[in-house]
C-alpha cells in the first residue's frame, strides 16, 4: 500500500472524502473537505481508489473527535467525526446532487431539514454475535468496518441507552449457554412497554440454557424471543405476559402494535415527525380518495386515514397486509381504510388503472425506489399530489425524472436525519400535476 498527500475537495454518499492523484479519484474514509491528509489504499481500480487516512496535516474546522470507543472500527457508523449539524447539511447536498445528475430536475423549495437526537436514537438492530474460540470469548457487536468480523464492543453510542448497557452482559450470558457456537444473531426491538431480544438459534436450548435467560430476562427487564430458522419461526419464549410491542403516533391517537420480525423505522422520535411533516404536504381531507404505496404496518395509512379521507394501503406482503387491517381496526380506522397485497415491483398501466383513480399518492418504497408504480401513470388516473418518502436519493432522482416527463413538477425536497452518525439519506419529496399528459 502506498502513502501520498492530498487535499480533500468534497465528500462522497458515504461520507468518504474525495481527493484526486495521479488521474484517479480517491476516495477517503476518515477524511473531511479541506483537509490535508494521507492516505493508504486498500483497493485499487484504474480509474479510482479506496483508502483510508493515514495522517490528518491539515484540520477542518467541522471536525470532531468521535464519541464511541469503537469508531473507525465498527462499521455502523461513518460520520462521527463530522459536527451533526453539517451531517445533515451533506446530507441536503447528496440529495440535491442527486436529483439534479441523475433526474435532472431542481426543486422549486427546499424543505428545512428535519432533525432529531443525535445519539442513543436506534430502537431496532440486527447485532451479530459470535464466540471465538482462540479467544475463548463472546463477542457481541455489530461487525467490523469492511469485515465479516464481529467487532469486540463493550458500549454503542447510537443504540437506544438501555440496549446499549446490555451489549456486556448479553456476551456473558450467551458465552456461558450450551449453544454459544450456534447464536449468531440477535434482532432488538424496542416498544414504549418491552424491549424484545430474538435470539437466533441453530440448535435446540438445554435446561441450564432456558434458566439462564429467564433470569436474566428478570433481572434485566426484557422479553426474550427465539427464532429457530426462518421469520415464521420466532415465537415468544420469556414472559410469556410482557406488554406486546408497540410505538404510538400521539398527534393522531394512533398505537401500533407490531411483531418483532416486521418492519418499523428505527427512530420513532423521527418517525412521529416525518409523519406529521408528511400530512401537512399531503393534506389529506375527509371525502378524497388516497393511496398509501408500500404502506407496511400502516405507518402513513392511518394517519391519512384520520383525516376522514378513503384510504387504500398496497404493500407486497400479505402477512403485512393483514397486519395493517388488525393495526386500522384496533384503532377505530377499519371503516375508511382497505389494504390489498400486491408487487408494486411488477405494477403496470392495467394493473394500476384497475385500481381506479385516486386524489393524492403517498410512496414509501424501499431502496430500489417505485419506478415501475411511477411509470404506468395514465392521465386517466394520474393524481394531483405525490409524496414521495424516499430512503435513497439515487432511485428518487430516477424516479423524479419519470414523474416530470409525466407532467409532474418537484414542488419540494428535503432531507430528514433519520440515523445521525452514519450516511443513509431519508428524504421527503412533494409532486404536484402541472399539464394535461
């Protein structure tokens, strides 16, 4: 590997830092605009490099020093050493680099960002765990920056406070269980009534092994499930009588209960503002007829549906589906909501136009974004209002550039900083019909 001096002009997706050497861009874990640094590359292409700093020369002034013990070793986190107010500022540029590279379209405002706390924010994870013989130790963490290693952690700065205080004594509990050998995940789950802990199990538990969790289920306040091989598999183990799993939604007196295993944004503080900022682009009104796509557990549905206004969510799982009708039901919503599964991946002009015309969309769709939903708009049933909530500015400015070949004009944008310290972009974006088709 080699060593070279370079300034750093700009910052990637990532959060890496972008130089350029010898004809290549270099890109730059640990660095920041305007620093001098060096660097060594681990991966090296002809037209570009990966590196990772070597030596700071020159400081940025948005630099800080890290708060978790195991920055820049964990791979969780990316952005620690940059000031969270200039995180999301990055953040903002990404997304406003992306929608004008990639769909070619300006919007016409830029919404102000949306923040939250800037630690001990994540309520849901997937944290490996794997004992290691030569060090005759169970590590319990998440895994280590470009490895298949599990990254030896005594603390986590961005897990909720109380399942970053278990991280140690779960690796002492599990090291102690017959089938150390075989856990190797542990999926956490936090509600306002129980945090969950799934153990992954490739093997049966013996008698010593389920004592063992109950009493540390007892003595630290949790709910323990297991998981024996796939999703359909995790059950409940201990107690049996823990409050279900649920986050609430107070301005629109929603609770939604969920299960472990379903999918539930892992910042309810931001949930419950992206949420609200989202009705108030979308209006929803009693007597229109709205869709909620990708609508999962019904996040957005029942907020819309509060409103009075007819309410059709469209998610891919029918197992969700269901989900979100019991959710509509429990709370007093069944009577101006419908769901229906369908693969949203695969939607075109007849499938779209059989489920009729609707005044306003709301899209939450995953990575891959919504192009095939966007695609089969009609005028026939093209609505008045998008929103779009986006977890990947790259398939949003694809997708942007379909709706304003549509007709649709980007009336707004903006980035909410749903996971601080690390370089995943979640943004809101409003479409509004501009011209007949």
């Amino acid at each position: 590997m080699t060593d070279n001096r370079v300034t750093i002009e700009s910052l990637d997706q990532e959060g890496r830092g972008i130089a350029h050497a010898d004809g290549k861009v270099i890109f730059i874990e640990g660095a920041l605009t305007g620093e001098i640094v060096s660097y060594a590359s681990y991966r090296k292409k002809p037209a570009f490099e990966m590196a990772q700093m070597t030596t700071l020369h020159r400081t940025a002034s948005i630099r800080v020093q890290p708060k978790c013990a195991h920055y820049g070793v964990c791979g969780g986190c990316s952005m620690q050493h940059l000031e969270p107010r200039v995180q999301v500022a990055v953040k903002q540029r990404i997304l406003e680099d992306s929608l004008a590279r990639i769909g070619k379209v300006k919007p016409e405002t830029i919404l102000p960002a949306i923040y939250g706390q800037s630690w001990g924010y994540r309520e849901r994870a997937r944290i490996s765990a794997k004992y290691v013989i030569k060090k005759e130790k169970m590590l319990v963490g998440f895994h280590e920056r470009r490895s298949s290693f599990v990254a030896d952690m005594q603390s986590c700065e961005i897990l909720a406070p109380k399942v970053a205080s278990l991280i140690q004594p779960l690796a002492e509990l599990l090291e102690g269980l017959s089938i150390r050998e075989k856990l190797p995940q542990i999926e956490v789950a936090v509600g306002e009534q129980v945090y969950v802990l799934v153990l992954r199990i490739m093997a049966p538990l013996s008698d010593q092994d389920e004592a063992a969790l109950r009493i540390f289920a007892d003595q630290h306040q949790v709910q323990f499930w297991l998981q024996s091989k796939g999703p359909e598999t995790v059950v409940p183990f201990y107690p049996l009588d823990a409050p279900a799993l649920s986050y609430s939604l107070p301005e629109f007196s929603i609770t939604m209960p969920f299960a472990p295993g379903e999918f539930t944004q892992v910042n309810s503080q931001l949930n419950r503002v992206m949420i609200s900022r989202s009705m108030r682009l979308l209006k929803p009104a009693a007597g229109e007829r709205i869709v909620d796509f990708f609508c999962g557990l019904g996040n957005f549905t029942l907020p819309i549906a509060r409103s009075g206004a007819q309410v059709l969510g469209i998610e891919g799982s029918d197992a969700l589906v269901k989900r979100a009708a019991q959710n509509a039901a429990y709370n007093n919503l069944s009577g101006n909501t419908s769901f229906s599964a369908m693969n949203l991946f695969e939607m075109n002009e007849g499938l779209l136009a059989g489920l009729g015309k609707f005044d306003k969309w709301l899209i939450d769709p995953p990575r891959d974004g919504a192009l095939e939903l966007v695609k089969a708009i009609t005028p026939e049933i093209a609505p008045d209002l998008i929103v779009y909530v986006s977890c990947n500015p790259a398939t949003l400015a694809r997708d942007a550039a379909e709706l304003v070949q549509k007709g649709y004009v980007l009336k707004a944008a903006g980035v909410m900083n749903m996971f601080p310290q690390t370089s995943h972009v979640e943004s809101i974006a409003v479409f509004a019909k501009a011209v007949v088709f």
